[in-house]
C-alpha cells in the first residue's frame, strides 16, 4: 500500500466523491474518460464487490473497477474492443481507471489494480485506453499490462491491452 491512502472496496458514502471526480475527468471536459456512469451503477458495483476506492483525508481521490463482460456488453467502445481482440476466458473488464489530477504519479493507480486483483481472484483483465493517452499507457505496462493491438472507436484510436494473472 502507498503511506496516506485508504485503499478498500468501495462504500455507498462513497458515491458523491466518485461522481465528482468522474465529470473532472471525462472526455468533454478534457479528461481520459470515455463513459459517463451512473450512481445506481455504482451503487450495483459497490454490491458486487467490484470497486475499489482511494481516499486520502476521507476524500475519494481515486477509483478502479472490474466488471464482467457481460455487464459492459451494450457499450460500444466494449464491443468494438471485443471484437478486435477476443477475451480469454474468465476475463473481467478493467476500468475505468480515475485518478485525481494532483494524486496522479505516485503510484494510486498501480495500487487500486493491486487491491481490486485480490478480489478478482487473479483473473484475466483487459482494457483500453485513448492511444494518445501516453501516460496511462505508461502506468499500465508498469502494472503488468501488456498491449493487444489498436482499435478505433467513433473515430478515435484506442489500444487494448490484457492483464495475464
């Protein structure tokens, strides 16, 4: 664990702070984040035992999730991925991946994935993140990633990559 952080699952007094720290981050307003989820789908998540939160000073700083397949299934940029790079069995999706801005390089992401693969059991993972988002690339190969390939999505190029356990 990284000395000044609260890493657990995720609670449901958790959800304002996740919220918020998703709209900082999402692609209309300048952030890495492809999908705009809801508080009930957090809600469900929490329940699942599929979030893992970062807090520092009981502020949410960070979040990862790792959902099924399946729950992810009507997403576009999920199927295109999918259908570019078939899943190994067993896998869950990974992400998305939200760090806040003055918290990012110290290793919180690194150690969400960390927190969130004792609960996935060490299964398979994949992913994907904007092409040109150099520094999240970067950050996953540091935590065991390994790249697919490239992928475009509404004309965007992504590249997928895979968490082998």
């Amino acid at each position: 664990m990284i000395a000044g952080y609260d890493i657990s699952l995720g609670r449901v007094d958790d959800i304002p702070g996740i919220l918020a720290l998703q709209e900082t981050n999402l692609v209309e307003r300048g952030g890495s984040l492809s999908v705009r989820q809801t508080a009930d789908w957090f809600r469900h998540a929490i329940l699942e035992k599929s979030l893992v939160v970062g807090r520092n000073d009981r502020k949410v700083v960070g979040y990862v999730l790792g959902t099924s397949l399946v729950a992810k299934a009507n997403v576009m940029i999920v199927q295109t991925m999918l259908r570019a790079f078939p899943p190994p069995p067993d896998c869950y999706l990974y992400g998305p991946v939200c760090v806040a801005e003055n918290e990012r390089g110290k290793g919180l992401a690194g150690a969400l994935f960390e927190v969130l693969q004792t609960h996935m059991a060490g299964r398979p993972a994949m992913t994907f993140i904007r092409a040109d988002n150099t520094a999240s690339l970067r950050a996953h190969r540091k935590m065991g990633m390994s790249e697919l390939g490239t992928f475009i999505s509404e004309s965007v190029p992504y590249n997928a990559l895979r968490y082998s356990g």
